[in-house]
C-alpha cells in the first residue's frame, strides 16, 4: 500500500457562500443558495449505464475520531480521471475547508481520506450535516444517498446530467474521454464579480447585438446586458430540471392563458442576489442599471388581476423550491396599448416583440400538431370499435421557454408559451402546386391564433379565434405533459401521483376533454379508467363572481371545429347526469342548472360546469369569495359535493412589489427587523409592530414615502404636463375600468369635492387636505360605458386643473395605458388607494394587497379580500364604507323607491347638464346611475362614501396618526403574499413537496 500526500489539498478552499448572509454553520446550508457562487458545477457525470467505473463495494464515510480539530471523509473508489477535482469542488461548493488530505491506493481502488472544518475553521459535528455532506459527495461520484456508490442502476436512474450521445465516438474509453473533454470545458458557473460580468457583457454586445465594444448606446447595453444575466439563468435553469428529472417529483402543471409578467430584468438579478455586482459592473462601463432596466418594455401577455396573480404564483412556485411548470400563450400583441387623444380611449397594437425579447429561448425542436375541423370515423380495431378523427385543418405549437428564477435558492422554474406556425404539410402541398399565395394565407391564418390577447368576441370570427386560441394551447400543453411523463413511467396508473394539473379560471377547461381525447382514443384506455385519472389530476380555481360571467361555447360553433370533443363532452355530460339523477331524482330544474349541456335557443357548452365536474378540488380566492359560490354561484355543486370546495385566498410577491419596486421601503424594513429573511417568508412582517411608536422609524418612513412621491410626481409632469404638490395626499385608484369597480363614483365625489371647494372662502380653504386624484386603468375595446367614465375623467380634471382659484388643493390626473411597470411606480408613491367594487362583485382584490404591502392606506368596501385585510390589520387602520355583501340585494329590490342623498343629485346634475362638457355625450352614462337603473349602487352608497373620504382627511393631517396606521399596514400584509397562497395549494389541492435543487 502506497500513501501519498497532495500538496493540491495544503490551501484553503472555503469562501462566502452569500456576502448579504455569510454562511453561518454547515446546519444551514440545506437552505442557502449561491447567488455569488463561483465555484465549479457539482453535478455528477453520467457516462454511460454500461460503464464500470464504479463498483458496488465503493464507499463514504465519516471519521470524527481521526482528528481533533477536523472531520475526516474516507472516500473508497475506482479510480478515473477528474474524480480528485469532482469531490474537492463539492467540499468548496459547501463552503468548507480542506486542510490536508491523503490518498492510498489498493488495486484499482484508491482511498481518499479529506480532513474538513466547517467555514468557521471549526469541526463538523453534527449529524444532518454529515449526513447531507455525504448525500452530496455521493451524488458527486454517482452514488446513492447512504453513501454506497452502486454500478448496477440503470440509466434513467443514474444521478447526472447525460452527456453522451449516441454513436459519437465507439468503445467505453473514447466516450469516457470525450465526456470528461465536455465536463471539463463546461465544468464552472460563470463568475459573478464586476469584471467578469463586465467581460460578458461586452462580449453579447459583440457577439449577440452585433455592435462594436466602442461604440452602442442605451438599448444596445440593455440587450447585452439581458442576454448576460440570462446565461445565469440558464446555468440554474439547467440544473434544476435534471435534478427534477433525476428524482421524479410530482410536478405541478400550472395552466393559464395569462400571465403578466411585466419587466423581467430587475426581478431575475434581484433574485440571482446579484444586483449590486451589476450596478457595480455598469458604472464602471459607464451605464447606469436602473436607466439600462427603464429600456425593457412590458410582456404584455394579460390583463388584469388574474394574469398579474399567475405572475407572482410563478415567482413563488420558483422561490419554494416546488417543481412546477408554467403554461401559456405567446401573443404577439398582446394587450392593446392604450392612446388619449382628446380623453378619448384609442387603442393600438402593442408591438412589444418588435425589439426582440432576450428573455425566451425558442425551442424550434419543440414542437407539436394542433388539429381543427374534419370528421370523426368509426373504425374497427382488433375487433372493437374506436372513435377517430380526421382533422381538416393543423398547424404546428412551437415552444417558447421563459426561465423563472426562485429567490435565495438555485431553482428557476419554466413558463413554456406557444406560439401558432403553419404545418409543414400544408406549405409543401401548396409549394408543390405552385400556390404560393395560398401558402402564405395558410401561415397568416396559422399564426393568428396566438397574435392577439382577446380577440373581439361579439362576432362569430371573433368568438372561433378564441375558442381556437383555448384548444391550441390546451392541446399543445398537454401534449408535452403527457410526452414528459411517458419519458419516465410506463403506466398511467402513476399519472395521479406524478402530475397535477391546475386550470386557473375557466379558460383551460377544454384540458378536461382533451385528456380524455388522449387517454381513450390515443392510448386506449377504457372510459371509466380516463375518466377516473383525469378527475384526479384536475384542480380548479375559479376567479367569478357572478353566473352571468361564466364562460360558455355554442355548440355549433364547437361541434364545427372540434367535433371529437362535442362528442366526448356529451359522453361525459350523459354520465354526470345518470349519476345525478341516482342522488337527487328527477329534478329537472336543477339537473339543467347542472348539467354542462344549456338548452336553449342557442345551445351552449357551460365551462365552469364542466371545469368543476372535472376536478377534485374547486377552489375559491378569498374567503368571501367562497361563501359567495357556495350560496349562489355554484349552490348546486356545493350541496352535492362540499368537499370539493376550498378557498386559498389570493396573494401578491413582495419580492416583485417591495424589493423591486420600492427599494427604500426594503432597505428601511430589513434595517428595522434586522434581517432580510422577510423577502422569503412574509410573515416576518408583523416585526414592525414592535417599532410602531419608535419617531426615528417614522422619521425615516416619512422620508421614504416623501421620495416615491418625487418619483411618481416628476412622471406625472412629464407624462401630462401637470405640476403636484408633494404635500397633497395623493389619493390612487388604478386598475381595469369597469361599472362594478365603481370609477364612476370616484369621479362624481371628486366633482362634489371641487362643487364644495368652489363654494367656499379662502379662509375656509386654508383648512381643506390639498389632494391629487390619480386614475388609471384601460376600458375592453367594446365597451362603451367604460370608455365614456374616461371621457369623464379627462373632462373634470380639464375643468379642475385649470381652475385658478382651486390651485394644488385638488389635482386629477388619468394615467394613459397603465401596466405592470407604471404600477411599479405609481403604488409605492400613493397615501391613500381606493377600491370601491360594489359589495359582492370583486372575487379578491390583488391590487389592495399590494398597495397595502408598500404602506399605503386603503378606502375601500366590505368586498373581496378586504374583510381578511381588517382581519390582518384591524377596522382602525383603514377606511370602510358601503353596503355590505349580505345588503346589497335588499337595497336593489327597492328600486326607485330607494332615496339617494342630495349630494348624490347635485353632481349628478352637473354632469347631465353638461357642466364639463359633452352633454349629449354623457346621458346614456348618467342614465346608468339613475334610480330604478342603479345597479351598482353608486347612489345607495355615496353617503357612506363621503363620509370615509372626510375620515381619511382627518388622519391625514396627523401626520403621526397617519404613518403609525401606515406602519401597521405593512406589518400586516405578511399574509397576502403569494407564498403563503401557493404553500396552501400546495399541501391542501396539488399534493406536492418542495424539490431543492442541490448547490
């Protein structure tokens, strides 16, 4: 026996595993990622299942004894080239020490015995330490968790990363060669310091823009810069799902064809815990990143609450480690950007992938036939009969993959979008003709599918392209899905235990019948086989209110293109029904409330009805929410299957909408509760509470506040040419404009507002709240209502701003085409933000929580989330008004006999005789509020309303009162993040674990 000592292993190796959070013991470091990591790639290397280069009797283990002021790991193993350097990165990448180590040799084997301290210099004596240290070196070297290195798995099972190809090189010794060629070019993370990502930069502004070093501007950086932080991505993105495909979780398949996203840029260095290397990098160079971040656009691909909440459930899906996949629609257009001209809403194309977006990854090998039309035939097939269909039209999903990165871990999760091409099939049949002109109809047609978000529906063109747009991204999905899991099990037994599948609100609902399509006519499983997975894998969450907004599809328009499926749903209809009959009779009327089947004049397909059939959990989005689909929405399905219903109550990221856009507040917060361990769990917010009387923290809340109000006022001047008082209360509602969410009575109590100011003296004035009224949001194209309320809104703030004698004591300012990063700015610089949504009608409310989040304070009604806010925060610290949910019908079975107050008439009447213009204009609006036609309760309310808004004066000029109230807001928003939501879905509907990837 031969000993050896290397003086390779003489110098230490140990470094800071996050200079934010310096690794503290080895106890930790399960739950630490490597944001700064240098080191080199752990992850093992799987040659070939045939090779031998381990045996079974390879070993680690553990020797305390051995020294005094270290730990010894023994390694036993057959020798091959690189081992030495595999393990001792994995000691480095954990963030121990190497003080010595020896090598002997017997035979074929070598022994390596390394003596290790902990970053602290001290020895490890833990056990689930020692434990994962050796589930770490043993997946290094290929072996099982207990630390014995086996050469008898198969290959699916061996842990690595493969690395051959077939019939590259023959003979196990050349491919050995080769792949350790491989591993050694490619073996470390790229360096994350100023210089080395001042290198990278530079080099995507050569190699990727195709612009000299010397000479590119603003745009051109911001490319550069993009494509260099996406490698970073990629490296984790990499990495995360060979671990995913290695351990064979089960994954989670969230489906939604929205999802607005908003800039990606500042979100992924923040997440990558690089931020600061960048600022650093930059200004060296001479750029700065926060000028570089404003030449992002927004992926403009949704609208609204439900497409901004798809968002954060995709951040924190990444951010605790759960294996996920996130599905949607790339839309070449996406929203409509929204134009003024002269206060009139105009919309035009948002061409937001016309720069390129170096976020996505195309994946040109990725793609799969979507059919449309045709016949279904009957065929004979080993003497049964199967339904068949012969599609008349198909084109091709091509994916489109889109890295998430987690936040403090190394998982970075995929959202994978279609877009539409035209089939290789129809070209060539056209090229072959010499019809090029239909070949280039055929791709315009094709590509439709996935241009527009919402297409206008009001006509039968409009409502096929949408129910086109539903089934191509169903089928798409699930046909990655189910390629996905066939790759790794061989029965659909397992399907249940491996996949979930999550359809958010009822747009993804043709997934049920397009599962069953697949499992009974693709892989020939018995229809009540199919049908059992398929409720199985399903979940639903259901962002409605009101039956009248349930999503339906006329069965002509269904049966013409995709006439399997009206079959298979008719089937599955025919089955409930018999099913329902045995449990409550021969109610009719109730059997055609629930049946998915509407007759009718016009036949339709009911999705929501199909979508809960289909599922085995239904859930809600606020607490209220649910009791309202238990008592009327869903009352029928709540009576016959109670168990089926939940509610996880909507959250927001506060890593998205406090640590990206409200730096200061992060700082100030992290300073006071003395750690940033609150960017991942949120609960450690109510820590604030116990500084709430502290007057150096309100000074310093005060001045963070004062700064967003800077921001948000020079955008507001640069934007519409209006000057702002910063010691105004600038008083915000932002989101889509719509009856329900009241814009309209907003506006008529900014009129009695400037009525009362125009009637009173200047000594009377001294004592009034200066305010700046914001309003944003966009109208549907259609919707002629919603586009005369900002009509209204630019012809008051016309007549206000332009009065004299009112100056700063009111402002109103509409902000045009408002998204995800005008909210960005426009929610961390408001006092007070209304939401106003007529009890009953608003299934949550994302917008309250995340202004609640960034300190400002709520006027709103019992409606949505609001009622779990006061929970949270209590009734003191916000301002209530409104008819309650349980009122509100009682109030509209009055009709014209409710009285409204006089207020109410008089600002009425100002509209209606056209004291800011646009009489004739404006009736059929005025005509809404009317009563016997209020239906919102605008009038029923107003009272109420004003009431709140003289309470919110009042606290505002106490100034300490007011950011006391400020403080509690934000101490008590911990629960509306969307970690806590996605830890419920997690556990109660989608059963399945965290899946860490390793360092």
């Amino acid at each position: 026996m031969q000993t050896l000592s290397s003086p390779l292993f003489t110098s230490s190796l140990s470094f800071p595993i996050n200079s934010l959070s310096p690794f503290p013991s080895l106890t930790h470091f399960s739950s630490l990622s490597v944001p700064y990591a240098t080191a080199r790639r752990s992850i093992p290397l799987q040659v070939s299942a045939s090779d031998s280069a381990f045996a079974s009797s390879s070993t680690i283990a553990v020797d305390n004894s051995d020294a005094d002021d270290s730990t010894a790991f023994v390694i036993r193993a057959r020798s091959r080239i690189g081992l030495l350097q595999v393990i001792t990165r994995v000691f480095k990448v954990l963030g121990l020490t190497v003080d010595r180590a020896t090598v002997e040799f017997e035979g074929d084997f070598f022994v390596k015995k390394f003596f290790v301290t902990d970053s602290h210099g001290n020895k490890i004596e833990d056990s689930d330490s020692l434990e994962r240290i050796k589930r770490a070196l043993a997946e290094a070297v290929g072996g099982d968790a207990d630390g014995t290195v086996s050469a008898a798995r198969p290959a699916a099972a061996n842990p690595g990363v493969v690395v051959r190809r077939p019939g590259l090189v023959d003979g196990v010794g050349e491919r050995r060669a080769k792949a350790e060629r491989m591993f050694t070019l490619m073996d470390g993370f790229l360096k994350n310091d100023p210089l080395s990502l001042q290198k990278d930069i530079l080099n995507h502004v050569e190699y990727t823009v195709a612009r000299s070093r010397f000479s590119f501007d603003d745009f051109e950086a911001y490319q550069a810069l993009s494509h260099s932080v996406r490698d970073r991505l990629i490296e984790r993105w990499h990495d995360t799902h060979s671990y995913f495909k290695r351990t064979k979780p089960k994954r989670l398949y969230f489906l939604s064809l929205e999802f607005l996203m908003g800039r990606s840029l500042s979100n992924s260095v923040i997440n990558l815990g690089i931020q600061d290397q960048y600022a650093e990098a930059l200004s060296q160079l001479g750029f700065e990143f926060e000028v570089l971040a404003e030449q992002e656009g927004d992926a403009a691909l949704g609208n609204g609450g439900l497409a901004r909440l798809s968002a954060c459930q995709m951040d924190s899906l990444a951010t605790l480690d759960y294996p996920a996949w996130g599905y949607g629609l790339r839309y070449e257009y996406g929203l409509f950007r929204q134009v003024i001209v002269d206060g009139f809403q105009h919309e035009q194309p948002d061409y937001w992938l016309n720069f390129g977006n170096p976020w996505e990854i195309e994946r040109i090998h990725v793609t799969y036939e979507v059919k449309f039309y045709g016949t279904v035939e009957e065929v004979d097939m080993n003497g049964e009969k199967h339904r068949v269909w012969v599609p008349g039209e198909t084109v091709e999903a091509v994916a489109y993959d889109n890295p998430i990165p987690g936040y403090g871990t190394r998982n970075t999760l995929n959202l994978r979008l279609w877009a539409a091409k035209p089939s290789n099939q129809f070209d060539l049949e056209a090229y072959n003709t010499g019809d090029y002109i239909n070949s280039v109809v055929n791709r315009q047609r094709a590509e439709t599918i996935s241009n527009v978000l919402y297409p206008d529906d009001r006509n039968h063109q409009g409502k096929e392209l949408r129910l086109k747009q539903q089934y191509f991204f169903v089928s798409a999905s699930l046909q990655d899905i189910i390629r996905r899991f066939k790759e790794a099990h061989n029965s659909f037994d397992e399907l249940p235990d491996k996949v979930a599948l999550h359809l958010n609100d009822t747009h993804p609902s043709l997934s049920i019948a397009e599962i069953m399509r697949i499992l009974v006519d693709e892989e020939h499983l018995h229809w009540n086989k199919a049908w059992d997975i398929a409720c199985k894998v399903f979940s639903f969450t259901t962002h409605t209110v009101v039956a009248e907004g349930l999503e339906k599809i006329p069965v002509d328009l269904l049966g013409s293109l995709l006439p399997r499926h009206l079959e298979i749903l008719y089937e599955i209809n025919f089955n409930f029904m018999e099913e329902l009959k045995k449990k409550i009779g021969l109610d009719y009327n109730r059997l055609s409330r629930m049946s998915i089947v509407e007759e009718g004049a016009v036949k339709n397909i009911r999705m929501a009805n199909l979508a809960i059939v289909g599922s085995h959990i239904v859930n809600g989005v606020s607490k209220l929410h649910l009791d309202t689909l238990k008592m009327t929405t869903f009352k029928d399905f709540y009576e016959l299957w109670p168990e089926k219903f939940q509610f996880k109550t909507n959250g927001v990221t506060q890593r998205r909408w406090i640590v990206v856009s409200n730096p200061s507040l992060c700082a100030l917060i992290s300073k006071w509760l003395g750690t940033e361990a609150w960017i991942r769990n949120a609960d450690l917010l109510t820590g604030l509470r116990d500084h709430v009387d502290n007057t150096n923290f309100h000074q310093e809340w005060k001045m963070v506040k004062r700064v967003n109000k800077m921001r948000l006022a020079e955008y507001i001047e640069a934007m519409s040419g209006v000057k702002v008082s910063l010691d105004a209360m600038f008083d915000v509602q932002v989101k889509r404009i719509h009856e329900y969410k009241r814009q309209f009575l907003n506006i008529l109590g900014i009129i009695h507002r400037y009525d009362c100011l125009k009637n009173m003296d200047k000594n009377e004035r001294r004592k009034v709240v200066p305010r700046v009224c914001i309003i944003g949001g966009k109208a549907a194209p259609g919707y002629e209502i919603a586009k005369k309320i900002i009509k209204l809104c630019h012809s008051v703030a016309e007549k206000i701003n332009n009065d004299t004698d009112i100056g700063d004591l009111l402002k109103l300012v509409f902000i045009p085409d408002y998204n995800v990063s005008v909210a960005e700015l426009v929610i961390p610089g408001a006092d007070l933000s209304q939401h106003l949504s007529t009890a009953g009608h608003e299934a949550s409310g994302t917008g309250s929580m995340k202004f609640l989040m960034n300190g400002c304070l709520l006027l709103a009604t019992g409606d949505g989330s609001t009622i779990e806010i006061i929970e949270e925060i209590g009734s003191d610290n916000l301002f209530l008004f409104g008819a309650k949910v349980q009122e509100v019908a009682e109030l509209r079975e009055k009709g014209s006999t409710l009285k409204v107050p006089l207020q109410f008439a008089r600002v009425l009447r100002m509209v209606r005789d056209g004291y800011f213009g646009y009489k004739e204009y404006f009736k059929s609006l005025c005509d809404t509020v009317e009563i016997g036609k209020d239906f919102y309760l605008l009038g029923a309310d107003f009272s109420s309303y004003l009431e709140a808004q003289a309470a919110a004066d009042k606290a505002f000029v106490e100034p300490e009162k007011w950011i006391k109230m400020s403080i509690l807001s934000v101490a008590g928003s911990g629960r509306f993040s969307s970690d806590r939501t996605i830890q419920e879905y997690a556990e109660r509907t989608w059963k399945i674990v965290p899946s860490r990837c390793p360092l």
